[in-house]
C-alpha cells in the first residue's frame, strides 16, 4: 500500500473536490430556509402584508427541530423517509455545479445521476405520502407521481439539449463551457431548454401555478397532503429536505442563465466569490418566482399535464435545434 | 302603486285546518299554485299534537296548513313523494319528537346526534335536558359505490381551515367524483328548547347567536314573527333601519366570500384585499351598532343604532370590490377555474326548492325582500339597478360567485337608499294598515291556539324565516327557526356531480351554507 506518485494530484483534487462539495452543502443549507423566508416575504409585501419577517422559516425549523414527532400506529416509515429525503436533497445540492465546478472524480456529476438523485428524492415523499394510510396521503402520492411522470423526462430532455453542443452530459462541463462562451446562454437553444427547466422545476417544487403552497384545503393538495401525518421534528426534515431541493434547482436554473461567479478551480477568493455568487442568485430567483405567483392563480388539476407537455416540447425543440443550428 | 311612505305590512298568514288525510291533497293544491314549503313545526298541546306547515308565495299571504292528532296515536303520512323538502322536515320532527312518517322512502336519521340514547327525543316537554350519552352505536351507512378503481375519501369533520363541523364522503375514481355524501348534524345546541320559557326580549340575545355570521338576519327573522304574534306596530322608519343592517351583514359576508373563492384558487392577493374590505366593514359595523356582528341593535318592535351609517365609505368599499372582480376575472387561470365547476342547473335548483344566491345563481327570482317586503323598495324605474333581485342564469361557481359580487354593489345603493328615505320619514309613523292586523289575524285562528307570528326575511344566505307562538303568560313558547341552509344544503351534492375532487373545496365555498343554523 504505498502511494505510486501518479496517484496524488488525483488525491489532492479529490481532496479539494471534497471540500468544494462539503462547502457547497452547508452554504446551500443554510441560506435554503432564508430563502424560503425572502421568497414568502415578497408575496407578503406585493399582497400589501407585512409578514413575520424573513426568520421564520428558520425558527419554525428550530422550533420543530426540538419537537417529538407523534407516529400513528402501525406506520413504519415515517422516521425514516424524512431522513432519506434529506439525503438526497443533500445529494442533489452535492452533484449540481453550484459554486465550483470543480468535482470529485470518483463521483459523476452526470446529467442521469442528477436526475436519477431527484427521482429518488420523489419517490421517498411519495412513501411517506402512501404510508400514512389515510386518504390525503395517498391521494397526494399519487397526484405527485403523476406531476413527476411528466416533469423528469422534461428536466433530462431539457439539460440533455444543452449538453449537445458541450459534448459532455456532465453538469459542471456545461457550466464551464457557459462560462467560456457566454454569447450561448441566448442562443435558442438555450432559451428553449431555460423556459422548459424553469417551469419543470416549479411544478417538481410545488408553486404555483401547478401546486399551492400556502393552501389549507387537504382536498386540493399535493405536496402538502403527502406531508398531513408528518410532525415534530421528521416534518422539519421534511420541510427542510423541500427546500434545499427548491434552492438547489434554482441555483441550478440561476447559473444555467447566469454562470458567472461560479469558481472553476479551487482558491480562497475564488470559493468566496462563489458563495456571495450563488447566495445572490438563489434569492434573485427565489424572489423573482415568488413575484411572479402573486400574479398567478392554481391551474385545474387536469391542466397540469397540458402545462408540462408544453414544457416538454419546448425541451424537445431545443434538442432539436441544438442540431441544426450547431 | 301605494303611497312610498307607508311600508308593506307582514301579512297575517291564512291558517287551515286540515286532517292527516288531506293534508297531501292540500299540500299539492299550494305546490301547483306557486307556493312553496317554507316550515315545519311541531308542537306538543295538552293531549293533542300539532304540526303547523307555514307554504309561501311571492306576494300573497302565508297559508299554514295545521294538523292535530291525538298524543297517543303520533304519526304523520309522509308527503316526501310531493316535496323533497317536507321529506326532509318529516325526519327532523321524527328525530326531535318521534312523530314517525308513516312510508317514508329515506328513513334515516337526520338530526339525531350518534351520541343520543336510544329513544332520547330532546324537544319533547319531557325530554331530560341533561341526558347521560351513549356510545355512538347506530349505524351511520354510507352508500358504497362498487367498481373498478372506485375510493372512498372520507374528509372531516375536523377541518384544516378555521370552518365549522361537517364529514364529507366521496366516492371517487381518479380524480372525478362520483357520489359525495355530506354528514352535518355536529352541531346541535338544542335553541329551539332554549328559546321556550324565555321572555320575547330575552330571546333577542338567543336569536342573535343561532348561526354566528347571520345575527341580523335571524334576530329580525325572530324580532317580526314576535311583534306579529303579539299585534305590535311597528314604525316604518325602525323597519328602514333594520333593512340597512340586514344588508350590512349581506355585505361584510359577501366581501369574505368573494376573497375566500378566489382564495381557493390559488390567487391571494384577492383574498388579501378583501380581508382589509372586511374589517373596514366590520369597524363600520362596530361603530354603527357597536358590535362587529351587528347585534344589540335589535330589539322587539326597536332598531336602536348606536352611531351613523356612512353611506361613502359603503360605496368606496363597494367601489374597490368591483375592482377586484374585474383583477379576478381578468385572470384567465381563475376564470377557467370558476367557469362550469359544479353547476346547478335550474331545473335542480327549483325542485330542490333552493334559496338565496345558491337559487339565484341559477336563474330564480327568489328573493324575500321583493316577495315579501317588509319595507318599500326602491321604484324600478327610478333605480333600474335596484328593480329586484340579482340573477345569473349558468348555476357555476362563477354564476354563484357573480350574483354576489353583483350585491355588493346593489347593497351599498339599498343601504344609501335606505338612509334616504328614512330621512323623510315619520320617527313613530306606522304603516296605515297594519294596525291590529297580528291581533285580528289570531281571532280567525282556532280559539285553542296561541298567539303566533311568522318572520320572513332575506338573509345573506337567502329566504330565512322563524315562526313563533307565545303562551298565555307572554313567555315563548315555540321558536321554529329555518335557515336557508337547510334548502341549500342537498344541492351540493347535486352540483358536485363529475366534478374533480380538487373542486370541491372551490365549488363548496361557493356554496357556503351554514351548518350551525341548518342544525339547531
């Protein structure tokens, strides 16, 4: 077991890679229930509301982290999907080319990995849904299932469009390639998978206009029907896993559109850059989609689909046109 | 047309008596002759029993239709195959009275509380008031629908939101409902034995308390069929005060209800804003009669108003709901959502004898305050907008949705008309006719039977009528109040059918009836 020389730079980078993607965890964590904060804050004032304040988010999630959650008999995963979801969110956030582009070696930043990551993260939701037994949880599950039938093919169609022209389905190359070449962040290939991506992301993230958020109505829920039986602290999971998804893909949109900022090797400023980057651009978006509901109203359920065909089109013709403009 | 100033007075009801044998044939001959069933009350006389069916019709004198029958041989022909909603008052009266309806099709409870001993009928005189409960053991069956694919999804009757009891059962494939069962009846009180033994002015308070959002429409509901009973006249200028707080109460809870349809849909910033019109509306309220809900004003033959009515601030709040009507159907999104979500189509609504804007969203000109004034209204030809009632014609969320947003406005005109002609008025003028009229009314009526009056009034919710006997001491005897609710209510289903389950909350709001004055 001695160290051939050959194998320490990979060692080194992994190290570094390691790093950058710890970094980008807690970063992305920590500023997830701010954004949730910002983004509710914004529909508070453009309603003419005062609002509790950007805070709450994180003090509901310290509050509920202190809190025992109440487990009805006979449920098995309620404990234990809270968690799993929280994994992959963390997963998700640790794959997206958030603030570096640097990566592990070992571990692919590949388009299919990416999305294979939130699909698990579906499923997991959909359990708990399914688990509680009662009617709003199935009933949830599978409205859930059926939004992301439609919205995955529509995120790898979407990416897979933009990854024509880099040659490389991994994330961080697209990036690296946006960064060297910004004229093709509004060439119509891009603006096609761009529109598609975002409107995936905010039915896969339940806004408006697919899903309400704020919505007491148990019978016209989705995401929150799946979570009704959660308490305690595995809704603070739950909760919290939500939201790290939602920041993650915005940032994953954010710097699809805007990649500048992102460090593309390892350095104390670079990495600094890329925190205030990405921080920045998380709340822009968030804000903007949180600005943009106010304006918006819930489709009927059966007009989801139509909403998330029209995306998948889009997806399909920036594929499309990605080989013929070319 | 009358001389404007003097009010149209309560007409005296025409009481019949017929025997348990004629009573279908008697009912029929009102049904085909425009009149409807609008009450059912029971009473327990010495060694007789005594139902009293109150029929109305726009423009004519009330008919009640009396039936006596001998203690010891209780029993009703049921009339459920002439009328849906004497059906339905036949099992109230067996629930609270064990008055059996003989043939009845549906049987099932209605009223009785799961938690009731066996036998136990609370308005019975002898009825312990304080009974030990049972154990919820009768059966409370619901259809189940057998199919491919078929669920149940059982909701309630403890709700996310701030709303009252009520468990819904729906039978659903995918996402479209098939039959929709609504349980209510969480929320009896027991008010009808509460109103017994109470002074008329004591019953006030307890009126005003019967259904929470409706304190106005059912305290004058009661304070009308009291003053009838006991021959009272009445000022005109106090019934132009009560109809401005009736159309106050109209208008605070047909501003929440605009906000909270759209809220459903997902678009809140409607329902922000009209929050904000609602507590202006409530201050105003406050500062009018000083109560928020519009109660302490009033009084048995009174309507004293602690403050003044401003009649600008109604218009500005009148004014900024239309805007929000048009920012809401400028959205195409929740015009989508509005537009042919459950719909009650006329024919429905007129056979199930629905009233209010449920009714008028359908196309029914039913409206008490033109068929049954209480007051002058305003000359259509003067006030084309003020001619009568509001009517849609689709039966939609949106038609449900419209006729309401469309009151707002014309409440604020009738409250500023109101206001107008109450300057003009007399402070202690009664209207010519009315003198001794409840008095007269009551010498035609069978020497047994105690004075009695009936109260009909146009609630928010829709045609809201009491009926009141006094024993001889002067203290109530019978308060037999019935809210709109208790019409409405069987439509919902109705209107339910094929839509999607993520409708019903939409469609049911746009409904809005009240469980606490459906079960009293």
């Amino acid at each position: 077991m001695s160290a051939s020389p050959a194998v320490a730079p990979d060692l080194t980078s992994t190290a570094w890679g390691l790093l950058a993607v710890v970094l980008q965890c807690c970063v992305l964590a920590a500023v997830s229930p701010i954004l949730i904060g910002v983004m509710r804050q914004v529909r508070y004032r453009m309603e003419g509301r005062i609002g509790p304040g950007i805070w709450q988010p994180t003090r509901d999630l310290l509050k509920l982290a202190r809190k025992e959650p109440l487990v009805a008999p006979g449920v098995r995963l309620q404990g234990v999907m809270p968690i799993a979801m929280t994994g992959t969110s963390l997963l998700l956030v640790a794959l997206l080319p958030l603030m570096s582009t640097v990566t592990i070696p070992l571990v692919p930043d590949d388009l299919f990995v990416v999305v294979g990551v939130l699909l698990l993260g579906t499923v997991a939701i959909a359990l708990l849904g399914l688990d509680s037994g009662t009617a709003f949880g199935g009933m949830g599950s599978s409205r859930h299932m059926t939004i992301a039938a439609l919205v995955e093919p529509t995120v790898l169609v979407a990416v897979y469009a933009l990854s024509i022209p880099v040659g490389s389905s991994a994330l961080s190359a697209i990036v690296d390639a946006r960064i060297a070449e910004p004229v093709s962040v509004v060439s119509p290939v891009s603006l096609l998978a761009l529109v598609a991506l975002i409107i995936v992301v905010v039915a896969e993230t339940g806004r408006l206009p697919v899903d309400n958020p704020s919505t007491h109505l148990e019978l016209t829920m989705v995401h929150e029907a799946m979570i009704l039986e959660a308490s305690g602290r595995d809704l603070g999971w739950v909760e919290f896993s939500s939201w790290l998804r939602l920041a993650g893909l915005l940032g994953l949109v954010a710097n699809l559109a805007l990649p500048w900022g992102v460090a593309q090797s390892m350095s104390i400023g670079g990495l600094a850059v890329a925190i205030v980057a990405i921080v920045v651009k998380v709340m822009l978006a968030g804000a903007g989609v949180a600005a943009v509901e106010v304006f918006l109203a819930k489709v009927r359920l059966f007009k989801v689909p139509e909403l998330l065909a029209a995306s998948f089109v889009m997806a399909f013709l920036a594929v499309t046109a990605s080989y013929l403009v070319v | 047309m009358t001389n404007p100033l003097v009010n149209p007075v309560p007409r005296p009801a025409e009481r019949r008596e017929v025997s348990r044998e004629e009573l279908a044939a008697a009912t029929r001959e009102l049904l085909d002759t425009a009149y409807r069933l609008a009450l059912v009350a029971m009473h327990e006389d010495e060694a007789t029993g005594r139902v009293v069916h109150v029929f109305l019709a726009p423009g004519r004198a009330p008919v009640e239709l009396v039936v006596r029958f001998a203690r010891d041989n209780a029993w009703m022909p049921t009339m459920a195959g002439i009328s849906y909603a004497a059906g339905r008052f036949e099992r109230v009266n067996r629930d609270l009275y064990g008055l059996e309806p003989l043939g009845h099709p549906l049987p099932h409870r209605i009223v009785r509380h799961g938690h009731w001993p066996s036998g136990y009928f609370p308005m019975l005189r002898d009825a312990d008031p304080d009974p030990v409960f049972d154990a919820d053991v009768g059966q409370y069956p619901f259809v189940e629908v057998q199919g491919d694919g078929v669920y149940e999804i059982p909701v309630g009757p403890i709700h996310a939101g701030l709303i009252e009891p009520g468990h819904f059962r729906f039978s659903v494939v995918g996402e479209t409902i098939l039959r929709m069962k609504a349980r209510l009846w969480f929320m009896h009180r027991g008010v009808e034995k509460l109103f017994e033994g109470r002074t008329p002015e004591a019953g006030i308070e307890l009126a005003e308390r019967i259904s929470g959002d409706t304190s106005v429409g059912h305290s004058l509901a009661y304070a009308v069929a009291v003053e009838q009973a006991l021959g009272l006249d009445v000022p005109s200028a106090v019934h132009h005060r009560r109809a401005m707080l009736l159309e106050l109460e109209r208008l605070y809870n047909h501003v929440a209800d605009i906000g909270m349809v759209v809220n459903d849909v997902g678009y809140g910033v409607v329902n922000t804003h009209a929050s904000r019109l609602r507590e202006t509306l409530l201050r105003h309220n406050a500062s009018v009669t000083g109560h928020r809900l519009l109660r302490g004003a009033i009084g048995i033959g009174t309507c004293d108003l602690a403050g003044q009515v401003d009649v600008a601030l109604l218009r500005e709040v009148a004014a900024e709901v239309s805007e929000l009507i048009a920012i809401a159907r400028g959205n195409h999104v929740v015009m989508d959502r509005l537009t042919a979500t459950g719909v009650l189509s006329l024919a429905q609504a007129e056979s199930l004898g629905t009233l209010g804007y449920v009714a008028r969203a359908s196309g029914m000109t039913v409206d008490a305050r033109w068929d049954h004034p209480l007051t002058t209204m305003p000359d259509g030809a003067a006030y084309p907008d003020l001619a009568g009632p509001v009517v849609e014609t689709t039966g939609d969320v949106l038609a449900r949705f419209m006729v309401r947003a469309r009151e707002v406005t014309a409440s604020a005109e009738l409250v500023a008309w109101h206001l107008d002609h109450l300057s003009g008025l007399d402070e202690t003028a009664v209207a010519g006719m009315s003198a001794g009229m409840g008095a007269d009314a009551n010498l035609t009526a069978a020497a047994a039977d105690p004075p009695s009056g009936l109260g009909i009034v146009e609630a928010w919710r829709g045609t809201l009528v009491h009926r009141v006997e006094l024993a001889p001491d002067g203290t109530l005897s019978r308060v037999r109040p019935v809210d709109p609710s208790f019409f409405n209510w069987p439509a919902l289903p109705i209107a339910l059918k094929d839509t999607i389950v993520p409708d019903f909350p939409l469609t049911n709001k746009s409904f809005n009836q009240s469980y606490a004055g459906n079960d009293l």
